[in-house]
C-alpha cells in the first residue's frame, strides 16, 4: 500500500543506497513494495526519536567508568575511558557550586567570568538549579552531569524531530543523525547541543517557509554558540540569487532582536561578564585539534596567536568568497543544507581550535547536504578515530608514558584523519553542486526541500555559464522522472 495522493511520495533509501539496503538485512531486509506505510503507530519520526535516544544512552553507558570515579580520583583514566567531559569539572570549576551567578559573579581564585555565551550560560545556571545541593561535592557533580545528559537528550530528540521533518519525502534521512556514532559519543562532553538543535529547529523553520521563526531561533541559536550566525552568510547569496530579499530581511531581523532579547540585559549590567566569551575566543592561542597545532609543534618559532587570528580570518573569508562563487554561478541554485554545511565545516577547518564536540554542529548539516551513508559513514569513521586520539593523546600527556596514550605524532595523524574527513565530504557537496545530477536529493525529484521559499523559486541574478541559456534537457531517474534546463532565469532545471 502507498502513500496517500495527499500525503508525499516518500524516498526510500534502501532502493536507492547500496549501504542502506546491505544495512537493512539485519532488521529483515528493505522495505516490500507492499508495506503499510504511515498507517501504524511506528511512524519514521517516531521510529528515529527511539532510535536516538537509544544511541544517546548508549553515549551515557560510555561514560560510566569517569561517573563511577575517574572524574575525581584519576586524571588520565577519564583519558584512558575516553570518558572525559567538560560538565562535572565546571560545576565547581565556575562557581556553580557556590550558587554564583553568571557573568555577575568572578569566578573566585582566577577572578574571571564564565567563558560561555549567555544562553548556553543560562542552561548551565537552570541545571544547577536542578543539582541537589546536599552530599559530597563529586555526589553534586555527578548530579549536575546527569541533570545535564537529561536536557541534553532533550536537545538530542529535538534534533533528530527537526532533520527527519525538514525534508518531507526523505524522513528515513533522520537515521542518519540517529546512528552516527560521534553523535553519540560527543553528546555529553559540553553544551553543544543546546545550539545544535536551535539551529535545527530553525532550518526546519526555513523549510516551512517561515522566514521570521526561522530567524528568531536562529539568534537564540548564536545566543548558545557562535557558529549558527554564519548560516546567514549562504543564505544572503540564496536570497540574491533568487531575489528574495523581503524574506531575507525578516530572517535577519528575527535573528537580531532575538540575540538582542538574550543578550541585551547581561551585556548592559554586566558588561565585563558578557564580553568574556567574545575576549577568551580572541586571545585563546592554538590549541587541540587544528591544523595550526601541527604546525605549531613543529615549528622551532611558533606564531603568535594575533599572526594565527588574522591568518585563520583570511582564510575564512577566502572560503565565503569561494561559496558565494560557487553559489552564484552554479548550474543550478545550491540546496540551502549543501551551503550551510560547507560554511560550518570552512568555519571548523579554517579555526585554530577543534574540540571534539563540534563535531556535533556538523552532523545534522551532513544528512540534510548529503544523505548517503558511505560518505556519511567514512566521515563518522574520521571523526570516532579523532574522538580516540584526543584522549589517548592527553592520556600521553599526563602519564609522559608512550605505552599509556598517544604520542604528539601520532596524534597529529588523526587531526589530519579528521581534516581530511571533513574535506571528503566537502569535496562530495562541491560536485553535487556542480553536477546537480550526482546530488542524491535532486536525483529523487526535489528541488530544494530544505529551502523554503527558495524551493523551485526562478533566479534572477546568476553569473558565469548560469547566466547563459540552456539548450539541453537533463534526464534524472526517480519518482519525479524528468526536469529539465530552462532559460537563464529559471532556478528549478
């Protein structure tokens, strides 16, 4: 039985993915052509919130050798466990124990601030709340970690809702965010998450064509972490393109007053407090994870952190210049989702510092730029490898002992896995955008399913061969068999 002529002819990855299909013989095989599809409880959406919150405990399991004491009684077995997280040392380590009050209070010993934005602050402050004030101070900390992992998880199926709704006709995709391993190992190391389903409600929003929600979540986003801002940069050369600059403008000023709402009261009473995350990003020096690190431990004259400031800055704007590029002379108007996750990942390799959880920034991008599951699955395979690495390198660092950890070179073998991962599937995005055809989302019929009002929508402002007519017709295989090159104003071929 199909779908409904109402409801949307649903993509099915074990038909169209090689991986997917081989993968679905553990639970019996791929779909039959006669299955009862959206007729029973175990909808897709469903089906995927389970199986992340399944994976999401799996991350907590994973922790438990640091929760049952090597947080507290060992520093290099929460390296060894690759147990580490940042959320029980900050308890106390930022006041938080002593009931201080963010970006008000200094920090005692240091005389410091909270080094956070302020709404990844707030969320830190509402689970303190939550943490039971009586016991041992590793009792409270081992509270205020699972008070955490609790909202985060809230955070996890928020995440996986939004991807698998964002594009209509590929819920399936939503497996994807739901298995990937470095989600669930990463999950819980800090408070990543809170921004990354912000930023996944948004693009959600944008789908819907909802331009001013989408804007609004997107600044409570950038109130969390400062990375979901740089989606409007892409999103800017879309709408020029397209020449829809009314929705644009709605998006942007949703995202600014919303910003302003969270940020305004904190930055006027407590200047010095709110500005700490904006200073400690610009002096921090070069640090785990990137490739200035190599270079810096290779080198017998290490650049200073300005010279590596104004470096990674050009760099970047040199890869915002390439995606507006890339974004106006295209064959065909690039997907939102492709735009986003080359900005964010230009972001990621371009900076001087990697933790292991921005990874988690990127893993919802990749399923809506590119959801096939052999280029997901060797960018997972990169990224578990430089999950290892880190802590097995610390471990080597405070052991001193080879047989212990990981030493430096090593190490830097899996930045470079990790870099290289991450350029794979850049690299992957970059041709589906130059060969529209390869893009395993327009293949089934779509256009642009995450674009919202960018969805079929006519161009208006291309340059290069774009901007030329088109005289041939490009023939696609699936549920929407046919689309074809149109006259130099046309975004949909």
């Amino acid at each position: 039985m199909r779908a409904s002529a109402h409801e949307p002819d649903l993509v099915e990855p074990t038909r169209e993915d090689a991986v997917a299909k081989a993968g679905s013989e553990l639970i019996g095989g791929p779909l039959g052509r006669r299955a009862l599809l959206g007729v029973s409880w175990w909808t897709p959406v469903r089906v995927i919130v389970l199986v992340a919150i399944g994976m999401f405990t799996l991350g907590l399991v994973q922790k438990a050798p640091c929760y049952n004491g090597a947080w507290f009684f060992g520093a290099g077995s929460q390296y060894t466990h690759a147990c580490y997280s940042d959320i029980p040392h900050l308890y106390q380590g930022r006041g938080f124990a002593d009931g201080l009050v963010p970006y008000f209070d200094q920090i005692p010993g240091d005389m410091q601030y909270l080094e956070y934005p302020v709404l990844t602050g707030v969320f830190m402050e509402v689970a303190s709340w939550l943490t039971p004030g009586s016991g041992s101070i590793q009792d409270q900390e081992q509270w205020y970690w699972m008070v955490n992992a609790g909202m985060l998880m809230v955070c996890a199926a928020i995440i996986a809702v939004c991807v698998t709704r964002t594009h209509a006709r590929r819920p399936w995709d939503g497996l994807l965010i739901a298995l990937a391993p470095a989600f669930a190992l990463t999950a819980t190391i800090n408070w990543d998450l809170l921004a990354v389903a912000l930023t996944a409600a948004a693009m959600l929003m944008w789908s819907r064509s909802r331009p001013l929600a989408f804007g609004v979540l997107l600044g409570l986003a950038t109130a969390a972490k400062l990375y979901p801002v740089l989606l409007l940069g892409p999103l800017l050369v879309l709408c020029w393109r397209a020449g829809r600059w009314r929705e644009f403008a709605r998006a942007l000023g949703g995202a600014v007053v919303a910003w302003a709402v969270v940020n305004g009261p904190v930055m006027f009473f407590a200047f010095d407090g709110w500005s700490k995350f904006y200073t400690f990003s610009q002096e921090r020096g070069v640090d785990f994870g990137s490739f200035w690190l190599i270079i810096a431990q290779n080198s017998s004259d290490p650049l200073s952190t300005e010279t590596v400031n104004t470096l990674a800055t050009l760099l970047m704007l040199l890869c915002c210049v390439g995606v507006a590029a890339l974004t106006l002379t295209g064959p065909r108007r690039p997907r939102f989702a492709q735009l986003a996750f080359l900005i964010v990942a230009a972001f990621i390799l371009t900076n001087k510092v990697y933790s292991p959880q921005y990874v988690l920034w990127l893993v919802p991008l990749a399923v809506l730029a590119r959801p096939k599951w052999r280029d997901f699955l060797i960018w997972q395979a990169c990224e578990v490898a430089y999950f290892l690495g880190i802590w097995m390198y610390l471990a080597y660092t405070t052991s001193g002992d080879a047989h212990k950890g990981l030493p430096a070179d090593g190490y830097h073998w899996t930045i470079g896995l990790h870099l290289l991962g991450t350029l794979y599937l850049c690299v992957m995005i970059v041709r589906d955008i130059l060969m529209p055809e390869r893009d395993p989302v327009r293949r089934s019929g779509d256009d642009d399913p995450s674009g919202g009002v960018l969805d079929g929508a006519e161009d208006v402002f291309v340059l290069g061969p774009a901007a030329r007519p088109a005289r041939d017709t490009v023939h696609f295989d699936g549920p929407q068999a046919e689309w074809g090159k149109a006259d130099a104003t046309s975004g949909s071929l």
